[in-house]
C-alpha cells in the first residue's frame, strides 16, 4: 500500500505531464488532488499557481476556489 504522499506525488508527476502538454485544466486538477493528500508539500501549491500564470485560463483560476 502506499502513503498518501506517495499518492500526491504521482498525481503532481501526472499534473508535470498535463501542463508540459498544456491541458492547464487537467494540470490544475491534479495538482488540487495532490495538495487534497499532502497539503504540507509547498511544490504542489507552486505548480498549480504556475498553472495560472502560465495557462492564464479561467477554468485554472476557477480550481482554486475549489481546493
């Protein structure tokens, strides 16, 4: 079984790919899932915040008031 940090971790490696082939929602969303596991890991917040800056789209900034 693994931890839930490991789980946060394969969901940011997922969010990596999602924003590398720039499906910001889909990025946004993994890294929300990851934090929702691991939420003293600051590179999760950084990612997602990259997200927004990055896509610029509003579905990103909408993920946030989710999370």
């Amino acid at each position: 079984m693994t931890s839930a940090a490991d789980q946060a971790t394969a969901l940011k490696d997922e969010g990596n790919k999602a924003f590398k082939a720039h499906d910001w929602l889909r990025a946004a969303e993994l890294y929300t899932k990851a934090i929702e596991l691991n939420d003293k890991e600051p590179t999760f917040y950084t990612n997602r915040a990259q997200v927004c800056v990055t896509g610029s789209t509003i579905a990103a900034w909408l993920s946030l008031e989710v999370a």
